[in-house]
C-alpha cells in the first residue's frame, strides 16, 4: 500500500465535519483500510480510545510524524451505513470536484441541538385491592383531587399527562407523594416530531386500486431486471399511467425483504398528494424530508429512520442521503426535472448519486417519467438501463384531446389578449358545468428572448442555434458565444412593430381571469402565494377539495398532481420555454407541454388541452400535442449530434463571477487562452467567454465559458488542469470560478467544483 497516513474524523454524527485528524496506518492493518472504514483509533491527550471514519489517504504527513499516533483496531461488525455515507461521500468529491468536508456535509445527517419533546404517562402500580382501600382512605380525608386521579387510574390503568394535569386538575403536590409512596409512577419516552401526524389515521393501511394487467406486466419485467443484471430502470408512461400504483407494488416486495425505500421527488409541491397516497397504503411507515422543516424535524425524522420506525423516505433531493442501513431501492420520480442537478457546491446529480449509492448499497435503482430526460433515454438506447413502458391511462381515463391555438391568427383578428378565443370559450363551458380548469403559464426561459407576435420570427445568435437575450442596456446578446447585436423595433422578416417580449405574469393573469370571469373562483399558485411552511399543502387541498374553479400557476401546478375534476388545461406562452436561450430548450418545451396536458381528464370525465402558441407547426409541439416520445426523441438527438451538444458530447461552463469588471474579464481571458493551449491538437471547441443571463448580483459580475469535446476522460482532464492553474495563479484569487460538467454516453455525470 502506497499511502501510509488516513485522514480520520471522529463522531461525525454530533460535530461539524469541518476537522480531520491524521493517522498512521499500521502495516498489520493496510489490507483492512479503505474509504469509509470505521476505525478505533486513540484521541486526546489520554488517548481515549474513540471510532472514527477514514475519509481520504495521503504519502506524506501533514505535521511531525513522531507525534503522529496509529490507528489501533479495525472494527470486525462489518459496513456500518456512515461507512457506505462516507464512501459515497468520497465518490461526489472525486466526481464533483468539492472538497471531501463539503461531501460529507452534504451526505452526513449532522445531529443538532434540540429540546427533546416526552410523552409522559401516569401508569397505576398498586394492585386493584390496594387501590379500593387507598380510594376510600382518600375519600375520607376528603382528598378529591388524589381520589379523582386513583379512580380515573383504576378504570384506565394508564393515563396521558394532559389527562391528569389539565383534564382531570390535579397538582403536582397531589400526585407527588402517591409516586413517592410507590402507589403510581411517571413513564416518560422521546416522543419524535412526525411531520405527518396531521393526517387522518383512518387513512392509514387503506386499499388503493389494484394493478391493471399492463402494470401487473411491467413490475414482473422490471422484478426479472433486477434478479438478473440489476440494471437502473427507466419507467416511462403516459400520463395517468398509474406509475405511483407500479411504485407501491414494487416497494412492498422491498419491504417483505426487510428493506427500506427512497422516494425522491422533483420538488417540494409534489410533497402532499405523493404523501397521501403512500400514506394511504404504508401509514405510519412513512415520512417526509424537505427543506422547509427545521432543523429539529429532520433529525427527529433521522432518528426515527435509525429506530426503523419509519421504512419509506419522500423528499426532495437532500432525501436521498437518508441513513437507511438496509437500502433496498431508489425510486426518482420526474427523473427529467432539472431540480434533481444541486446548485452549491458539490454540484451532484441526484439521479446519478442515486445510482452510486444504490451500487454501494445493492439496491435498485427506479426512474420514472411520462417524459423522459434525453440523457436517460440515450442510457437506455445504448444498454445501459433497462426501460418498461406504460402506454394507456390508467382504468377508464383517455388521454385528452388537444388543440392549438395560433396566437398570430388571434392578433390578426384584433384580440390581444393573453387569453385566446378558443380558449376563453371552454373555460366558460367549464364553469357552467362545474368542472376545474388548470392554466398553465410558462415561465421558463421568459425573461430572455425577443419574437415577433405578428409572424412569431424569433431573434437567434447564427452560431449556435439559441435565442438572443434582451437585457437593459437595450442589447441581444448570446450567452453561449458572446454575439452581440442591437435590438431591433421592428420584425426583419415582416416588418411587424409588434416585436418584443413576452411580459405577463401569474398575477396579471389572475386579474384578467378574474375580471373576464368575475363569478369564478380563482387560486393562485406561485413563488408568492406558497412563502408559508404549509403554503403548497394549503392550496393544492382547498383545490382537490373543490373550493375553486380556476387554478392558474407556473410549472409547480402541472407536475405529478392528480386532480379528477379538472377537464380543461390552458397552455399560456407555450413558447417561453421553446426558445429559450438553452441547447435544451425543445427538450424542456416537449416536457412542460406533456405535463401540462396531462393534468386533464385524470378521472371520469374526458380531458381537453389548449395549447397557446406563435409556432404550433414546431415538432416539439407537434409530438406534444400526441404524446409521442419517439418522434420527439429521434428529432431532438439528431438535432443534437448536429451541434455537438450533450449527451452525444461533454460539456464544460465555467462559470466566474467578481466584484471588478476589469478584472473578471482578464481572467476569463487567461483561462480561454490556457485552455486553448492545452487542447491544442484534438476536438475541444472553446466558446465565449459571455456575460451570464443575469450578469451582475449583488455588485459581482458575472461571466461564462463553455468547452465542447466529444472524449469524456479528455474533458475531465482539461478541469482538473484548470483547476490546477487557477490554484496556483494568485491572479484568480479574487475571482470565484464555479465548474459544471455535463459528460457523455452511459456514465454521463453533470458535476460542479467551485474554486
């Protein structure tokens, strides 16, 4: 073994995981250490004996080596799961680029400090004959309030402590000598914060409808996968498909084994109906992590998961570091959301941790999506996933009949409103007959482009196939090459002056549906409406409950949510998403109209779409409006050869960001030269640098480079040198430099390392 010293952290369960100490490792012990392993090793100046994780290696000492202390004992009880945290740990940083306390901050469940919350209880010691002849005594000495307590106790033989003080008045200087007397004790126990113990207990172990042959179908294909090569699944259905119905089946095969299960979710407005629905079958073997719970509620849920209370994790991505001793799947709902990719240092994937982890583990790993990201689907093309398909709605449901409207034939007949005329129509069709109507405002990728609402010409840069972006200086800009061009007033194709960009937001929509529909009653679903803790929960349960007609929102209202009394969806701005200034922009707008469609006819009734937009002859739209997934995927990976753009090739963004224009700009500067240098000679194509899409925050401007090159090892070596270079050079050091990686192929890894 070539490394002699362990770097060692102690008791990373209490302390802040920003310390390690060195260790030698003993000769006798080199074939035993490894990342992750639990050590016992001496500490402090008595050199308590004390366990320990080792968390990296090194060949040379960080201090005199004579006061270097050894590692005495490799534990024999096995992988412990810090152990298999730690490991993964370790794969982030070396993946990702983060420094391993960074790691371990993001997989460790770290305890805080928190006042424990005790159920106590009264329990009656004395035997029913003792009790008789207490109760008379008391009785007689007129001591009522001990009388009420003793006969309370011998009806009940346990009572709550808010029976006893609160319910039943009675004081401490009453009850106090009966449990010095030995008559009565007080049992205390931890009673944890569960954030679930609102829901209604009736609710629980209920019996959800059982699987249609298509489904019965998959979760026998996907149970062989896993017998045989144990493959990451992809399981993709239409929406409506019933994939929860296929996650339940095959989490209660996991739970028969003695495994425990993760549920990740895109984000945290899908947490309560994905709740109630596992809740309705697994009760209190449920529970939830997300960033909205404090700090107390997590660990709570953390011990609760370690006592094996709970069995069944659903959150958000930081769910996926639940320490589950016995994992036994990963299930990655809407693996497509972009929310799965962390926007801090380390900048992992959840999907692909979610692999790792479940390799370090023996787990199964599960997908699932209506639409598929193309990085998934392209895995599985090339073998490395396998994929089962659910192609019809789930019991009677149809999928919805959809129409486009072109919102340039609507400005030529003079109607300038965000609401189309065909769409109006059916929402007032809907309100005479009682049934829910979904709008949907595309937001993503609204604040950039520039098009045209006469003929609907969209201003693009003509290197690299991606929308111009306006910003205020009046400039279009192009934030993956640095074009620049003015802002022009009027269309260069027709000449139209209505030329600009698309402006309206949820509430502005909210006040024109409420002014053109003045008897609806309308919610409103947004980044503002949903500040509160509960401010999902609260809106999405007064919908399902019927208490509105109209619920308008941005992409939070159309995915995942099951609402049977919803028959229409309006598609507002289909074409925010579509160009805007991402090489994944058709991609994101396939996605988003799919869902958006598919929240529609989920029940007994039939389903209808509107789709508003100024290119309904686009293909993305076009295999939307039928829900072809193929077609748009044969489309969209050619397209993407074509352009060099990932999976078929790497990626690179180097991100910068300083308080001093000047300097930033130098520096980029430096780094588009270094980094030219060093690829000199294959097939990197260096592009920018450019100012980001929002280029100055908080008095830092902000710029961006991007490196395309086919080879993945070939691009993973460039930012390791360029990291390299950027550490040595006191040139960077006022300049914050953040990396992300989107690689190629089956190991394809988005990462991110900040400097």
């Amino acid at each position: 073994m070539s490394q002699y010293f362990a770097d060692v952290i102690v008791d990373i369960t209490s302390e802040k995981l920003d310390r390690v100490f060195q260790y030698r490792i003993p000769e006798a012990l080199s074939d035993k250490v490894r990342i992750g392993t639990r050590v016992q090793i001496p500490f402090g100046g008595g050199n308590r004996s004390v366990t320990g994780y080792v968390v990296s290696f090194s060949e040379s000492p960080g201090f005199d080596p004579e006061k270097i202390k050894e590692i005495a004992a490799v534990p024999k009880e096995g992988l412990t799961v810090e152990t298999k945290l730690i490991a993964l740990a370790a794969w982030i940083r070396e993946t990702y680029g983060s420094t391993m306390n960074q790691a371990l901050k993001t997989v460790m469940p770290v305890k805080v400090k928190k006042k424990s919350r005790e159920k106590k209880r009264f329990r009656l010691l004395a035997d029913q004959e003792q009790a008789s002849l207490l109760l008379e005594q008391y009785n007689k000495k007129n001591s009522k309030a001990r009388a009420r307590l003793l006969e309370a106790l011998m009806k009940q033989g346990s009572l709550e402590w808010e029976a006893v003080t609160k319910d039943l008045k009675v004081p401490s200087s009453a009850w106090k000598p009966m449990e010095q007397q030995g008559i009565l004790r007080v049992e205390g126990e931890i009673r944890y914060r569960n954030p679930l113990e609102h829901l209604d207990p009736e609710m629980q172990q209920g019996q959800l409808p059982s699987l249609d042959e298509e489904q019965h179908l998959v979760c026998e294909g996907i149970r062989a996968e896993w017998k045989s090569g144990n493959r990451p699944v992809l399981l993709q259905g239409v929406t409506g498909s019933g994939k929860t119905f296929v996650y339940i089946e095959l989490i209660q095969g996991i739970l028969e084994q003695g495994k425990d299960c993760i549920v990740l979710i895109p984000e945290i407005a899908l947490t309560w109906q994905t709740v109630n629905r596992f809740y309705q079958r697994f009760g209190e073997q449920v529970t939830v992590l997300h960033s909205r719970m404090t700090p107390a509620e997590r660990s709570d849920q953390f011990e609760r998961v370690k006592k094996r209370q709970v069995r069944i994790v659903i959150g958000p991505r930081s769910a996926l570091f639940t320490p589950f001793s016995n994992l036994g799947l990963i299930i990655v709902d809407e693996e497509q959301e972009h929310t799965y990719q962390s926007e801090v240092t380390p900048r992992y994937d959840a999907r692909d941790t979610a692999i790792q982890r479940a390799k370090l583990e023996g787990a199964h790993v599960l997908l699932g999506s209506a639409t598929p990201s193309v990085e998934s689907s392209w895995r599985c093309r090339r073998g490395s996933y396998a994929r089962f398909l659910l192609e019809s709605r789930y019991g009677a449901a149809v999928l919805p009949e959809v129409t486009v409207t072109d919102m340039r034939e609507e400005l030529k007949a003079g109607n300038r409103s965000i609401l189309g005329r065909d769409l109006h129509k059916k929402i007032q069709e809907r309100l005479q007959k009682k049934e829910q109507v979904l709008l949907f405002l595309n937001r993503r990728g609204h604040t950039g482009f520039i098009s045209c609402r006469s003929c609907g010409t969209v201003i693009k840069c003509p290197h690299c196939d991606v929308s111009l972006t306006y910003h205020n200086n009046g400039r279009l800009i192009c934030h993956y090459c640095g074009y620049t061009r003015e802002k022009t007033e009027r269309c260069p194709e027709c000449g139209s002056p209505y030329i600009g960009g698309f402006r309206a937001g949820t509430q502005q929509v909210e006040q024109l549906v409420q002014r053109e529909f003045p008897s609806a009653r309308v919610l409103r679903m947004d980044a503002d409406s949903t500040r509160g803790k509960d401010g999902y929960e609260k809106i999405l349960k007064a919908f399902a409950a019927g208490e509105a007609d109209i619920l308008i929102g941005t992409q939070m209202i159309i995915k995942g949510h099951d609402f049977p009394d919803v028959t229409l969806v309006g598609v507002l701005a289909a074409d925010a998403s579509l160009f805007a200034e991402d090489y994944r922009a058709s991609e994101q707008t396939y996605q988003l109209l799919v869902q958006a469609v598919g929240r529609a006819g989920r029940g007994v009734k039939p389903g209808e779409a509107v789709i508003q937009t100024y290119h309904p002859e686009h293909s993305c739209i076009q295999a939307a409006i039928v829900q072809d997934y193929d077609a748009f995927f044969e489309e969209e990976i050619a397209a993407r050869e074509l352009m060099g753009y990932p999976p078929v090739s790497g990626m690179l963004a180097v991100h910068a960001s300083c308080s001093r224009e000047e300097q930033l700009d130098l520096a980029m500067e430096y780094i588009r030269k270094f980094l030219e240098r060093i690829a000199r000679g294959g097939t990197t194509r260096i592009i920018g640098p450019a100012p980001e899409r929002v280029a100055k925050v908080q008095d830092q401007y902000r710029r961006v480079l991007y490196v395309r090159e086919k080879n993945r090892n070939r691009l993973l070596r460039l930012r390791s040198t360029l990291e390299k270079y950027i550490e040595i050079n006191p040139g960077f050091n006022l300049v914050q430099i953040q990396f992300e990686v989107i690689s190629v192929g089956a190991g394809g890894i988005s990462a991110g390392n900040e400097s």
